[in-house]
C-alpha cells in the first residue's frame, strides 16, 4: 500500500457482493463528483465525473506520465474531480470514490506513513476550503463504474505528445439507427436545423 499505515482491514475479495449499504449514485440528489484511477501495462489513467442536482454528467479524464503508486493516482483522480467541481462553481460537494484509503486519509481517520502522499492531502485539504460544505464516501467499485470506465479508457490510449483530443460525446441511443433515419429535407433546412439553432442561443 506504499507505506501507508491501515489499522483494519475493512475490505474483501467480494465487496461488491458484501456492500449492503446505500446507491449512492441513485440516492443522493445534490453535487456530486465520482473519481477513479486505473493502472495497466499501457499507462496510467485517472477519471472524474461531476453529476449535478438535475442529473447531467460532466465526465473529464487524464493521462498521466509520471512516476506514480497506486495511492497517488486515486489522488490525482480526486483533486481533478475537485478542479471540476470548483470551475463549474460548486459550493456543496459530496466527494465519492472507492478508494478507502484515500477517504479516511482525507478524514484524518487513518495515519498517513508515506511522506510521498502528504502533499496531496495537504493540496486536497487546500481544495476543500473553496466549498462551504463538502462531504467524502466511500463505495464499491461496482457504484462508481463511470470514473472507473474513464481512467481505463485513458491509461490505454497512446495519447500523441502534440496533437489534441476534442471531448469524446457519450450518446445513448434507445433505438437502432436507423429508426432515425431521415430522407427528406423540410422547409428547405436540413434535418439538423432546430438542433444548430438551438446551439446557438
């Protein structure tokens, strides 16, 4: 665990199975950021998803390229969920993540040993003092799937060192494609019309 100090082991193999608690991510109807890091053979990635009151999702994600632990990667996955938050001018935030550690670091529960990790909990502390109310819990992996898809997602991809990537649009379709299918054009606009003037206001 890099050095760092638990004084129980409050984790199983099937904590997934074992977690009887509540659906966070049905449950609470306030600010809320999920964040997750993922380490593989092709790299280091860390997610965040800011969900707001009316439920829109606000997904960003990162790669990271240098030396890291597994700990500093949940941290780095943490203070970019609290970045969001803070741009987007969030002043009551839950934090959820399923790192344990991280959260009862964060809640001075548990003793930090690795000096490595102090000056991410001291920047998080440093974050936490822009909300007027901000709160930590921790879930299973299973409750926080969306971050955990977006650090995946990016610790495989070869990001190129000089060109950029637009935001990646996750869409939900509830029909196949081709029920959506237009042939003709109405009033001389195409079928993209109210969507552009929409955009455009």
């Amino acid at each position: 665990m890099g050095g760092e100090y638990e004084p129980l082991k409050t984790y199983f193999p099937e904590e997934e199975v074992l977690f009887v608690g509540e659906d966070i991510t049905k449950t609470y109807d306030s600010w809320r950021v999920f964040f997750d890091g993922a380490a593989n053979f092709k790299g280091v990635g860390i997610g965040a998803v800011l969900v707001l009151e009316m439920g829109q999702h606000y997904p960003v994600s990162t790669k990271l390229r240098f030396s890291y632990t597994n700990n500093m990667t949940e941290y780095e996955a943490c203070i970019l969920g609290l970045k969001l938050a803070i741009d987007m001018n969030v002043q009551e935030l839950l934090i959820i993540g399923d790192s344990n550690l991280l959260v009862h670091q964060v809640l001075e529960e548990w003793v930090i040993k690795n000096t490595e990790i102090l000056p991410y909990l001291y920047y998080v502390q440093e974050l936490m003092k822009r909300f007027t109310k901000i709160e930590f819990k921790h879930v299973p992996r299973i409750h926080n799937d969306f971050a955990d898809a977006l650090a995946t997602l990016s610790s495989i991809i070869q990001h190129p060192d000089k060109n950029f990537i637009d935001p990646i649009p996750v869409g939900i379709h509830n029909q196949p494609a081709y029920c959506a299918h237009v042939e003709e054009e109405t009033h001389g606009n195409s079928r993209f019309h109210d969507i552009k003037e929409y955009l455009a206001k």
